[in-house]
C-alpha cells in the first residue's frame, strides 16, 4: 500500500530521528512510503491562536502534497486530529474530505490498518507512556479516564509487545502536559508548571525513558528535564518501536 | 469586588508564584475529581445518563419560550409571584423593590450563582441594604471581601489556617485555631443567629418544574432550607435555562449533579418549594441576562445545558493550577471560559485562550457540553471581532506566509537551526518565555527532509 509520511514541520525541523524512525519502521512493516518534500505544516498553530481563516493556502498545500496516496501516516495524534477536524479546500473539497478519512496517527493506523500482530524491537528499560490529548481524547487511540468505559490503548498495545520493555503505571494516566500549542509561551506559567508535575509522577515512578505520540508534549517535557539536569530522556514510540532486536 | 482588567495569563503568573499553594490547591481538586469517578464508576450507566440529560437539556433549550410560559402558568396557580427580568439591572431592581415593600434592610442568602454574576450583592450594600451569605463557603468568602473562586466550592482557594485567622477576625474564635469542626461550630453559631433574625431569605434554583410550577433548591449544609422555612419573603432567583420538563427527569440530573460536583450519590438536601406556606410571600425572578443572546449562536447554545456542577473546574488541569479568581469573572474554568465572552467580548477575550485544549472538561460534562470544541470556536470569533492583539496577527500572517509556500520554509527552517546551533543565546534568553523555565531543543545537524533527500531519493 501507497503511505504518504506527514511529518510535523517542528519534528521536520529538530527531531529528524523521529520522522526517520516513522519511516523505518513503516518500512519494516510492508508499507511503500514517500515523503511529498512540499509539505510544510498542518496550519494548526494559527487555528489554536484563532486563525483558521488564514489557513486556506496552508489547506490547499497540503491536499495537494497527499491527495494522492491510499494513506497518510503521521507520528503525531495533535496534527493527525487537526487535518480530521478542520482540513477543507474550498477547490477540491472532495479531495480534502478524502484526506480527512485515510490520515492516521501512526499507532493508530499499526494497530488498526496493518493489524500487526509483533513488534520485532528491543528496548529494555523502565518507560513511562504520555498520553498527549490530542491522540487520546480526539483520535481516540486510548481510553479516558474520566469515561465509565472498558479502558485500552493503541499505543500502550504495540509497547507491549517490545521486548525488555517494562511500562510503568502513573499517578494520573492520562493529565496533560501543558504545551498547548501557543499556550506554552502566552500562558507561560500554568503551562511550565503542569509540565513540571508530569515529569514529576514519571520521576516518582522511577522512569528511564518518557514516551508518547506526540513530539510536541515530549518536546516540552524534555525542556523541563534538561532544565533541572535529570537523567530521564524523551523518546518518540516510534523510535522505540524502531529498535532492533 | 476584586475584579480587575489583568488577563488570565498574567493573573495565574501571580497565582504560581507561591508553588507550594498552587500544588495543594492542583491536589485538592483532583482529589475531588477522583471521588467523582469511583462514584461515576458505581453506576453502569453513567454514560447514558448523561446522554439522557444531555437530550432532555437539548430538547428545553428547543422549546424554551413554551417551557418557560408553562412553568409561569402554575408557579402562579401554585401562588408563586413570578418576575422576569431580561439583565443583571433589572434583576437586582426587582429583588430590591420586594424589600423595600416589606421594608426590610437586612436578608439572608442561600448561594446563587447567578446572584453573582449579577453582582447583586454590590448593589444591594451600595443601597444600603445588609446580605448574609449563609453557605459557609460564601460567608467565608464575604468576610474575606472577596469572590467565590469555584461555584461549588467558593472557598477552595483558601487553607483552613487563613480562614481560622479570618473567623478569629470576624467571628472573635480564639487566635491560632484552625480545627475544621471547631471553626464549623462557630459559624454554626454565627449563622443561627442570622436565620432566626432575618425576615427575608434568597435562593438559588438548580431546577425548575414546567409541568408542577416547583423548584428545586440543592444543597448540602440545608442553609437554603433554613432561610426560606423560616422567613418571611422567600426569593428565588434562576436563569431562565435551568427549567426541566417535568419532575421525573429530577431521576437523571439529581443522580448526576452531585456526583459530577463532588462524587457525593445525592446533595444532602434536595428541596422542593411549589408554594408559600400560609402568610409567606414566595417569588421567583426568571432573569434572561444574555442568556437568549447566547441561545442564538449556534455554536455556543448548548453552553446552557449546564447545571453548574463545577466538574469542568475540578478535571482543569489549567484551573487547578491558576485558581478561579484567575478568570475574573463570576464563574471561572472552562464552562465560565465560554460563557463569559458572550456578555463582554473585550473584557473576556482572554478566557477563551486559557486552556490546552485537553478536552478533559468536555468528558467530566454530565450534560455532555462541547466545552473544548467551544473554546476552540470562541478564539476564532473573537479574533475575527478584532480582540486579538496586533502583533499577533502580524506575527501569524507571516507564520501562515511561510508555511503555505514550501520554499520559503526551507531557508526559514534552516535559519533557524542556524541561529540554535552558532548563536543559542539568540534564542534562549530571557525574553522568550520558553525559556524561563525549559531548555531548548539541541538543534540537529541536519532536518528529516535533508536526511530524506539524502537516503531515499
């Protein structure tokens, strides 16, 4: 099957290890992939700040760079959830709808579209799991905890199958991180602060490793990490799903 | 009272400064949020409770003017005197007007939010009349010259040692005792006092009856109780959404709203008033106050399903760590988020912007709001109302400029790690607020594209 890769221009720009292990690991997995070296960006960060009406062209870009393909694979729930929610193409509004319903987050699309069955990876650590909101609350990928409802997770799924890898338990499973997009500098103090107390439940859970879906979160986590001088790192799943045997 | 013009950001900067309060005030609240869940948890269908009051709500808010027009019919039968009032003004005239008739300068006040959002206690002092708050919670905020910071909690923002302080103040307790019961006992005292003294009481309503011309008035302390069985003149004020159909749907939203508010099965008083006892006088103000407003933005209606529980607040993880009086308005979190810009778009445009966009607010709704797809919307129309800053829309034009052309992305994007890896202190200085207190990401050698061009083209 044809797979477009949309990689979050953010993940472009700093964490190119994360969009190299998506695309491995895809690979690996069966998938033809491409990377439409077009794409730039989702247009999220001006529809949070309350600018979606300047996202036309930024819109149109992107049914232009994956109009094409069966599916579009994203390692991220936040930009996966803002192309289903608000992609529209006032020319070719057929097209973005289509994208609408084959874009995927990509534990989502692992375990729903490919149904793997193993994880051929090795990461034997203690790894605290992130779920960002966005993945979680929006796409669905996890079950919340606010609901009364039979609890899963897709991405907790596929760790489960990484040999070596022992997953932790939180305080509070499923509590944001406070990145927000632009809130994490408008709102600079409750948003330094609940990042401060996520990486605070992981520590207290003695975590080698904090994982996620979403980069961004991770991103944040990891600014508040380096600041207090911890040892614990930051890793995308995909990179973890990505580790050989 | 302690209204100001500071925006959320900068109001909640304050807040966090003592991080040790934010922390017990974060762990308090979502204490309450974890005895909601074992007590949503204790009933299979939860879930569809709350779909069934979210469609009984969605079905009133259809039929409002018929509901209402009912409900007035037999309140009257029932010999309610019943007041509409379109604002806040108008609201605060009429229940003035009632005590000037019967010539009282002092009431008592069961709690009421929409008292507060009508700010009537103001303007009740301001023609010198006398308000006892008698929740506890309110009393203690009263005393305090201040606001209540949540709408089920008015005083969570306050440890028990400051109130201790505060009753030493108000209330002679002996100095230094914080003891819970003791303090309880004292205000107790205070308060009895106040019920048995006061001729006129005033309550809020958390539903009304179309079909019977009852309401009812929830609360756990039974001080609504107390005021109206013992006054003269009971006065009930209600914002004109909180009418349900008929008794029997109290079975779904009486289960849910004490759960959802403080993970209790049932308020401990649950009171039905249908008509004065004899020689009582008994109203009720039905007040509008932006209310038919908001039932016109299509987007923004069903807001008026909410039946103030405060689990919204509580599951925040923003609100707990900003403390209410962070959304200087009468009723804070994500649901006061959305309802304020509808009364005043300027002076709430912040509101709408403090949030993650978690979601957790709209799962905890037991009437099922959309509140974080509404906040998403309201940024929106606020800045296409012109109350976003200048800057920010330079800032965001030029954002969307870049990312809509491919080429210009590059070189911005390599300027960018050009600046991290030779100059970071370009970048990560005080003026940006990442920084303060986050490090910034090592800037890779070279971008996943430049990789990809290399290793797959």
């Amino acid at each position: 099957m044809n797979v477009g890769l949309f990689i979050p221009c953010y993940v472009n720009q700093f964490y190119p290890q994360v969009g190299i292990a998506s695309l491995e690991l895809l690979e690996k997995l069966g998938c033809q992939v491409q990377f439409p070296l077009n794409q730039t960006c989702c247009g999220q960060p001006m529809a949070n700040s309350g600018y979606e009406h300047l996202t036309q062209s930024c819109n149109e870009l992107f049914v232009k760079n994956f109009a094409q393909y069966d599916y579009i694979v994203c390692p991220s729930g936040s930009c996966t959830l803002h192309i289903k929610d608000h992609l529209h193409d006032t020319n070719n509004e057929l097209a973005a709808q289509g994208i609408r319903k084959k874009i995927y987050e990509l534990t989502e699309f692992i375990t729903d579209v490919l149904k793997v069955k193993d994880i051929p990876a090795r990461f034997p650590h203690r790894v605290g799991m992130h779920q960002s909101c966005h993945g979680q609350r929006g796409l669905h990928i996890s079950q919340m905890t606010e609901l009364v409802a039979a609890p899963f997770s897709k991405p907790v799924s596929l760790l489960s199958k990484v040999d070596g890898l022992q997953l932790i338990q939180l305080d509070r499973p499923d509590e944001c991180c406070g990145f927000g997009g632009t809130f994490c500098v408008a709102e600079e103090a409750v948003s330094a602060k609940m990042g401060k107390d996520r990486v605070a439940d992981h520590i207290r859970q003695g975590v080698e490793y904090i994982t996620g879906v979403d980069m961004s979160c991770l991103m944040h986590l990891e600014g508040i990490l380096k600041r207090q001088k911890s040892p614990v790192k930051v890793v995308h799943i995909a990179e973890i799903l990505n580790k050989n045997v | 009272m302690n209204e100001s013009s500071a925006t959320h950001a900068e109001l909640s900067e304050t807040f966090n400064r003592d991080e040790e309060r934010v922390d017990w005030h974060d762990e308090t609240l979502w204490w309450i949020r974890a005895k909601r869940d074992k007590a949503a948890w204790q009933l299979p269908e939860w879930e569809t409770l709350r779909e069934t009051a979210s469609q009984i709500k969605d079905h009133v808010l259809g039929n409002l003017h018929d509901y209402l027009l009912q409900f007035e019919k037999n309140a009257r039968l029932n010999g309610i005197s019943v007041h509409w009032a379109s604002n806040a003004e108008e609201h605060n005239k009429l229940v003035l007007d009632i005590l000037q008739r019967n010539g009282a300068e002092r009431m008592i006040k069961s709690k009421s939010m929409l008292t507060e959002e009508c700010h009537l206690n103001e303007y009740l002092s301001q023609h010198s009349i006398e308000v006892i708050d008698t929740d506890l919670g309110e009393r203690i905020v009263q005393l305090a010259e201040e606001t209540p910071s949540h709408i089920v909690l008015p005083c969570i923002h306050k440890k028990k040692e400051e109130i201790g302080a505060l009753f030493h103040t108000h209330l002679e307790t002996p100095e230094g005792n914080a003891d819970p019961q003791f303090l309880t006992h004292a205000a107790r005292l205070h308060l009895r006092e106040k019920f048995l003294t006061r001729k006129i009481a005033i309550t809020g309503v958390n539903f009304a009856v179309a079909e019977t011309g009852e309401f009812v008035v929830c609360t756990n302390e039974g001080n609504a109780d107390m005021g109206a069985h013992l006054a003269d003149v009971h006065i009930a004020c209600m914002g004109i959404e909180k009418i349900i159909p008929q008794r029997r749907h109290l079975g779904v939203f009486l289960r849910l709203l004490a759960r959802s508010a403080t993970g209790q099965p049932i308020t401990t008083y649950s009171s039905h008033f249908s008509k004065p006892r004899p020689g009582q006088q008994m109203h009720i103000i039905l007040v509008d106050n932006g209310r038919t407003n908001q039932l016109g933005r299509e987007d923004f209606r069903n807001s008026l399903k909410c039946i103030r529980c405060g689990a919204c607040m509580n599951t925040c993880p923003v609100y707990r760590r900003s403390g209410g009086h962070s959304y200087h308005n009468a009723i804070s979190g994500p649901i006061g988020a959305i309802l304020a810009p509808n009364l005043d778009m300027k002076k709430f445009a912040d509101l709408p912007f403090a949030s993650t966009l978690c979601g957790s607010c709209s799962n905890v709704c037991p009437v099922k709001i959309d509140i974080h797809n509404q906040l998403y919307k309201w940024r929106q129309v606020l800045t296409k109302e012109g109350y976003s800053p200048a800057s920010k829309t330079v800032a965001m034009k030029a954002m969307a400029t870049t990312l809509s052309k491919p080429s210009l992305f590059k070189s911005a994007g390599k300027a960018g790690r050009w600046f991290m890896r030779t100059m970071p202190w370009l970048v990560s200085n005080k003026l940006n607020p990442w920084y303060k207190q986050r490090d910034m990401p090592d800037p890779p050698k070279q971008s996943f594209a430049d990789w990809y061009r290399k290793n797959r083209k």
